[in-house]
C-alpha cells in the first residue's frame, strides 16, 4: 500500500509538471539522460565510465533542456558538476559557430615597406596635431600613390610612441592622488543553463575594495542599457 502511494504522487507531481510551460520538454529530456548514464554504467563498470563525445553531447543537450532544480536529481552516474561543464562546453561551442568565420581566408599581402613606416612615423612625430586622415593624405601627395588611413593608423599605433611631456603631472600620478575617490566599473557576460545571456555590471571602490553595487540585464545590452544599470547601481548606493 505504501509503494502504490508513493507510485501515485509521483504520478500526480508527473502530471502537474507536463502541464506546467516547458514540462515536456523538461521531463522527456530528463528521462532521456537517466536512460543514458544507465547505458552508460553498464557499458562500463569501472568506476570511472569511460564517455564517447556522442554520450557528452547528449547529456549536455539533456541539461540545457532540463530545469536546474532536477539536474541534482538525475544525476545518477555522473556528478553534477560533470553534467554542467558538458553545459558549459556547449556555450563554448555556440558561441564558437556564431562567431567564427565560415569562409577561409587566404594570406593578405605583407605589411608595409620600412621606408612608408619611417616616413609616417616621421612625419608624425613633426606633426604630432596631424590625423591618420591627414597623413594619408600627405604621403599619397608626396608619393603619387593610394594610402589607406586605417594603415596609417595601426603603423603608428605600433611604431609610434610620444615623447613625454613635463607640463603637468602623469596619468599615474594623476590615480595616485584620487585613489581614495575613484570607482571600478566591470561588465561581463554570464550564461544560464538555458544558454541565455545575462550581463552583470559591478561596482567597486578602488581605495577601501568594498562592492558599492551590482546590476543584472538578460539578453544583449546596448548604450542605455548600460545607463540604466549603472544609474540603478548608484540609486542603491545613494540611499
């Protein structure tokens, strides 16, 4: 008589969760990765399974699908911790595919000669109020040829280097007086077992190290986002 009780509340908690948004998903993926780690367990019996990269691909797939409060329970074989780095590993790859570039490049033309480097590093460091726009536009007259801005400026980016000046105090100098009033602001990107993006913006006082605040946006952020969860940092803060 117990064991049929038990039997019907799992029943009805089974019920009430394919009724649920998503439940079907969640409970066919979790009974897809119990099967799977009980083919796996007995495939093996070392204490240590041995797992093919299909058996990591299919379990990852079952964790991003499943709900993070059952990912503790199914997990029978594995840990849950290896169930979640096969989660993380899919992030890697998805954002792997999405940014890398489908076409394959063949090798561009050598850099810049080391006459066209010395003669804009020169004219620069005469001119230091001269643009990249400006020196293109200066070398393409004095050598009758095309000259793009934007190799301009990565020459001098890696050649060039100002001379210092002594009219006023360094920008290291500058932080070592205000040390004790300046904020560190970082905005870096979370992924949830959904693979959805969440980006979190904290903020810290640089003198004492204490966290002034934080702030959590899901999905891409632009320019106001990025306002609105400093501004919500520094309402927090205020009060």
């Amino acid at each position: 008589m117990r064991d049929l009780t038990i039997l019907f509340i799992h029943l009805l908690v089974t019920i009430a969760r394919l009724c649920g948004p998503g439940g079907a998903r969640s409970v066919v993926a979790e009974t897809l990765l119990i099967k799977h780690q009980l083919i796996v367990l007995n495939r093996s019996r070392s204490r240590a399974p041995r797992l093919l990269p299909l058996d990591r691909a299919i379990v990852g797939l079952c964790a991003i699908l499943m709900r993070p409060a059952r990912l503790m329970r199914s997990a029978i074989v594995l840990k849950p911790s290896t169930l979640l780095s096969f989660h993380r590993a899919l992030v890697k790859r998805k954002y792997h595919l999405l940014f890398t570039s489908k076409t394959r490049r063949k090798p561009g033309p050598k850099g810049p000669s080391a006459e066209l480097i010395f003669m804009i590093v020169e004219m620069k460091r005469r001119n230091p109020k001269f643009g990249y726009k400006r020196i293109a536009q200066q070398i393409s007259l004095i050598l009758d040829v095309e000259l793009d801005k934007d190799l301009v400026r990565r020459v001098l980016a890696k050649h060039y280097k100002p001379e210092p000046r002594s009219n006023g105090p360094s920008w290291l100098t500058f932080l070592g007086h205000s040390k004790d009033s300046l904020w560190s602001v970082d905005l870096f990107r979370c992924e949830s077992l959904t693979l959805q993006s969440h980006w979190v913006m904290v903020v810290m006082d640089q003198f004492t190290r204490r966290i002034i605040g934080f702030a959590v946006h899901a999905g891409p952020v632009d320019g106001p986002g990025v306002c609105r969860m400093f501004n919500s940092i520094i309402s927090g803060h205020e009060s």
